[in-house]
C-alpha cells in the first residue's frame, strides 16, 4: 500500500486506501482486521469503519503477493449535536468548538467563533459546529425565536421630542417596536387646547411656528394611553 500511517476519520466520513500496482496486477484481495473483506480488480478501497486494512494482489501470470502490512484506520468521536436557548436577545448553543455555522429558516445567516449570536429576526435559528478535530456535529433542533417578545415594557421616557427648544418643526419619535403614535394634542399653560395632530405612526413632525413663544404641553396618545411632554417654543 502506498501509505503506512495511521488514519483518523470523523464519524460518518469515508476514506480511499489506493494499493501500489503493477501493469501486470489484474486483481486485489482487500482484507480488513486479517480477515479477506472482497477481491475486486480496482485498486483503491473505500474505507468508513475504524479497522486495520490490508491488501494482497493476484498479476497476469497468477503468482500473489504477499499481504501488505496494515494500515488503521480510526474515528473521531461523533461531536455533540449542539442544543439552543436565548437569554434577552442572544441565541446560545452549549456545544464547544471552533466554528458555528448558524441558520435562519433553514437559509445560511453566520458563521462565528463562539457559541453566540444576537437575534435580530424573527425565525427559526439553527447551528452545526465544528469541533476541534474539524468533524461537523449535527444539525440542532431549531429554536424560534422573536425579538420583539424580548422588548422592555414601555415607559414615558421612550418619548422624544427634538429638537428643544423649538422654532418650526419637532419630531417626536417612540422608540419602541410595538408604538404607536395615535394623536398629539397641544396645550397652552393655561390648560386651552390648541390644536390635535392625528397619526397613526411610531414618528411624527409637527410644525410648531405658528406658536407664540412660550412654553406648551403636548399631550400624546400612544397606544390608547395619553402621556404629556413639555416643550418650550422660541
């Protein structure tokens, strides 16, 4: 044979074994663990089990060699089939390796060196990984994923109004995925309603220079709740 050496398979890989060969060779006699496996007129072996192989060749003028010496052929252990959760917006596996090569609905989306990702769309996220004997593990089970279901409840501070103080147009944004600006209604300090901008969007721009200066609460529906904000008008 014309290697020696040990063989190192991952699990479910196959190997070659090509026998040395002469013009006048017409038959190989393939043995695995000293045990004759099958006689074909090919001279190379396609190995998956971890064995010891040997070969023995038949020529023309039905003379045989003698059996080759062995050559062994082992397997890595079958890397883990990695297993996923989420914490906040982090998608994890806890199998160990050096490469991951992560999937969104079954598509290719990543491939990183550690065990993480961050979620950004909503989907089905599976990963393979490589261990360091370069086998690839299984495919995880996929684990869905949303990133809205991981949003912090909304709170008034998520209102924002610039710039202030104001000349002519405000913007007022919500920053938050699941807002909705329903109207704006704007105040005077001495409690008169002025005028009401309806919308149904998480921004919105206000033309503010018909105003007089001074200072104003704007009284904002997002989501069926009013919450009021203070701008000041130059």
């Amino acid at each position: 044979m014309k290697d020696s050496i040990s063989k190192m398979l991952c699990s479910g890989d196959s190997l070659n074994l090509e026998s040395c060969n002469s013009n006048t060779t017409i038959l190989y006699f393939w043995y695995k663990n000293n045990t004759l496996n099958f006689a074909t007129s090919d001279s190379t072996y396609n190995v998956k089990d971890a064995a010891y192989y040997s070969v023995q060749w038949l020529d023309t003028l039905g003379c045989y060699s003698l059996v080759s010496d062995s050559i062994f052929v082992s397997t890595y252990p079958q890397p883990i089939t990695p297993i996923l959760s989420a914490e906040r917006d982090t998608i994890c596996t806890n199998a160990v390796g050096n490469l991951y090569y992560w999937f969104l609905d079954t598509k290719p989306l990543d491939t990183t060196t550690t065990p993480c990702i961050v979620g950004k769309t909503k989907g089905n996220y599976s990963v393979f990984m490589v261990d360091t004997n370069g086998c690839n593990s299984a495919n995880s089970k996929p684990l869905f994923f949303d990133p809205l279901s991981i949003q912090d409840p909304f709170n008034e501070q998520m209102i924002v109004i610039s710039p202030q103080p104001a000349k002519d147009i405000i913007r007022i944004e919500c920053h938050h995925l699941n807002c909705k600006i329903e109207s704006v209604q704007v105040y005077n300090f001495q409690g008169q309603s002025i005028t009401i901008y309806p919308l149904k969007l998480n921004e919105m721009t206000m033309n503010v220079s018909p105003l007089i200066p001074g200072k104003y609460v704007l009284k904002i529906k997002i989501n069926g709740k009013e919450y009021s904000k203070l701008i000041v008008k130059e």
